[in-house]
C-alpha cells in the first residue's frame, strides 16, 4: 500500500515536470490563450463574483435555513402536485436575472431541501434561461423571431428536460417520494411572509445590482430608466433588508444601523458598489454570526452560506480557468482567443446542417456566458456566418450551462445525472436550432 501511495507521488510529480519542461511559452497561440484565462479571470473576479455569486450565497443560504423542508416539498417535492412545482420552476427565471453559475447555490438549497429531481433541475435550467432582460435584449438585436424562440424554448426545455429527468430516475424519485409522503407538518417558526419578505428581498438586490446596460442608443425605455437609477434602486432594497433584520431576523438593532451606516459611508467614500457589496455583506455576515438568539437561526444561516461558498468557488475557479484557456475571453468590448480560435467556431456554425446545430450547442454548453453577454457574442458570430438556427441551439444550450457549471452539478447530483443532463440540453438545442433554421 505505501509502495503504491509513494509511487502516485512519484507519477505526479514526473507529469508537473514534464508539463513545465515542454511549456510552449514560445507558441504565440499559448500566450495569448494565457491572456485570455488571466483577462477572463480579472473580469470574472471584478463583475461577477462580488455583485452576482455573494448574494447568492446569501440567498441560498436563506433557502437552507429560514425556508424550511416542509415549505421546499410543499412546492417541489412529492406533496406538490407536478402542474405546480414545474410551473413555479419553469418561470422562476423571470425573477432571477442570474446566468449558469449564479443559479448553482440556490438549485443546491432547494435540491438539499427535498426537492424533487425534475423540478429541481427545471428551476436548474429556468433560472438563467428565461430571463427576461435577456430575452428583450435578443428580441432587440437578434430579431423578433429569435426572441419568441427563444423564450419558447426556454420554458417548455425547462419542463421538458425536468420531466425526463424524473422519468429516467423514477425509482430514487419513489422512495423520495414514500419518504416525504411520511413527513409530518412541521409549523413554520415564524410567518411566512416575513420570510419571503427576507428573501425577496435579496433576490430584488441581487437583480438590480446586476441590471445590465441597455442596448446603445436606447435612452427612454423603462429598463433604460431602470438602468440609470439601479444603485439608487438597489439602495432602496438595502433599507428593507434593514427593516427585515430587525423585525424579522431580531437582530439588535444598534449593531444593524450601525452596520448600515459604515455600509453607506463606504458607498460615499469609494464610489465602487463591488466595495460597498463587501462591506454590505461583512456587516451583515458579522452581526448574524454575533447573535445570541436561542433558535440559532441567524448564525447558523451565514455558516449555511459559507458551506456554500466552499463548496462552489472552487469548482467555478477551475471551470473558469479551463474555459478562457480553450475558449478565449469575450466581454464588454474585450476579444482574446483562446487555443480554439473564433473563427474556427464560425466557420463550423453556418448553415443550417445538424453538425452545425449539434457544435453549436456542445460549444454553448461548454462556453461560459455572463448575463446578458450571450447576445453581443452571437451578434459577433452571426455578422462572421453563423446561420440562425446554430444561434438558437447556442442561446438555448449556453445561458444554461457552461464549464463551470457542470462541474458543480456534478458534486450536487452526481456524475451520471449531470451526464445526462447535459446531454438533454445538447439534443433539444440541436432539434431546436434546427426546426428554427429551416423556418427562417
């Protein structure tokens, strides 16, 4: 046995040597590829995991603790009739304005929590998908057509893909199911909205700090407006989630006014909402986790977060990292390439042929979309020859999942079911794009 251990040492160790002695650092493609992963990372780091992955821990954390098991099978679980629980699944996305990686800590609250596979995995797939900012925003650009599509696909994939997956595991989802049909109705411990209050009140921060820009040149619609004053919106909120410490959570109100005074100072000294979301989320972490209540609750939803946060960063950092090696970093106006250069993937997603639909949607799965950043790329990739139908398949496959992503899924649900999951999504993308090509 220790000859073995000594000799997977060993091993290792030769395959970082090597890896370090044949380093292409003279390939140009290497070193740009390098710069990708590092400028995707930074971006990743600066726009994402401050405003859109820390709320949601918080959030999921919430679901973990405050929402409690009876409440998550009520609507997801055996005791919940299936028009229900796919239906509050299938538009939770028109709440949640998050992409593949933010929807991770909150499908991992609801699936802990007793919720059945299927619904679990529509809200999985829902969440990012039917946005809709985003689907405004593909209306917009990509044509009326491409939007309509899109949030068709979106709503009935979710369900689809749900319903098959609670099909394909049936026998698990029984005995969940004899389990939960034996649990008795635990009273709520405090009413229920108060703590809906709570935690929409989070979801409401997490979505107007994140409320992408509009598309050049529009200055007079609602989400413009919406826009222009999303801090002063996201401020707003904030003091509700002042008023819900206190009178929902009872936290001692000196230590959540103080909390909320360094929090708006820090806003007026730095200006950087990542810096005051720190802050914002420091002082909420430190008075919850000071507080002496009997029931535990307060303290115990911030460890909750934490756990959560363990568990995802992680995974996210290597997905990430993975990613901008092989695909390359596109944000903003920003484009480096990866070892698989762009036009590689255009010249492969023109036309309507079902190799197209099918790399389309293997290329969406893999690729990493933040909010609302799907529709500029494809407006790339589309002016470079991509055909319509390879862009459906890539919007329906890519918001939904990515690298990252599945990496993740995999330490909830498993090998196998993230397998087949994914697979579920490539196919219907690939059906999809191709009845959409062939209409238009």
């Amino acid at each position: 046995m220790e000859t073995r251990a000594e000799l997977k040492i060993l091993l290792w160790m030769v395959v970082i040597f090597l890896g370090i002695y044949f380093l292409p650092i003279e390939s140009a493609v290497f070193n740009t590829a390098i710069d990708a992963t590092l400028d995707l990372g930074k971006w990743y780091a600066r726009e994402h995991v401050i405003l859109c992955l820390l709320p949601a821990f918080l959030i999921a954390g919430v679901i973990s603790v405050f929402v409690s098991q009876g409440s998550v099978i009520k609507y997801f679980g055996a005791k919940a009739k299936k028009w229900v629980a796919y239906t509050v699944a299938a538009v939770s996305g028109t709440i949640l304005a998050v992409c593949s990686c933010t929807i991770l800590p909150l499908f991992s609250s609801i699936h802990k929590r007793g919720a059945g596979l299927g619904p679990a995995v529509a809200f999985l797939y829902s969440g990012p998908a039917i946005n809709i900012l985003a689907i405004i925003l593909t209306a917009r650009i990509l044509g009326f057509e491409m939007g309509v599509a899109r949030i068709i696909g979106a709503v009935s994939f979710s369900v689809i893909i749900g319903s098959a997956m609670a099909l394909i595991y049936r026998k698990e989802e029984k005995a969940k199911r004899e389990e939960q049909l034996n649990f008795p109705d635990v009273p709520e411990t405090r009413p229920m909205w108060q703590t809906s209050l709570h935690f929409f009140t989070l979801v409401l921060i997490l979505v107007f700090a994140n409320w992408g820009k509009p598309a050049d040149g529009d200055t007079t619609s609602v989400w413009y407006y919406l826009w222009a004053y999303k801090w002063h919106i996201t401020g707003a909120f904030s003091l509700v989630l002042v008023y819900s410490m206190i009178y929902v959570l009872k936290l001692k109100s000196w230590k959540v006014m103080l909390g909320a005074v360094i929090t708006a100072l820090s806003a007026f000294l730095f200006a950087n909402p990542s810096i005051t979301m720190v802050v914002g989320i420091s002082a909420i972490s430190i008075i919850a986790l000071m507080d002496k209540s009997e029931d535990g609750e307060n303290k115990e939803w911030i460890i909750s977060t934490w756990g959560f946060t363990k568990q995802i960063v992680p995974l996210l950092a290597i997905g990430v990292v993975v990613a901008g090696f092989l695909l390359g970093s596109t944000h903003d106006n920003t484009a480096i390439a990866g070892v698989i250069p762009n036009h590689w993937i255009a010249w492969l997603v023109g036309g309507n042929s079902i190799g197209a639909n099918f790399f389309a949607s293997i290329v969406g799965a893999f690729m990493y979309f933040a909010t609302l950043t799907e529709v500029p790329i494809l407006q790339g990739l589309i002016a470079s020859g991509m055909g319509k139908g390879p862009a459906l398949a890539l919007l329906l496959a890519g918001p939904s999942l990515s690298l990252p992503n599945m990496l993740v899924i995999r330490g909830v649900m498993g090998t196998q079911k993230t397998m087949v999951y994914v697979v579920l999504v490539v196919i219907l993308s690939t059906i999809a794009g191709l009845i959409f090509g062939s209409m238009f």
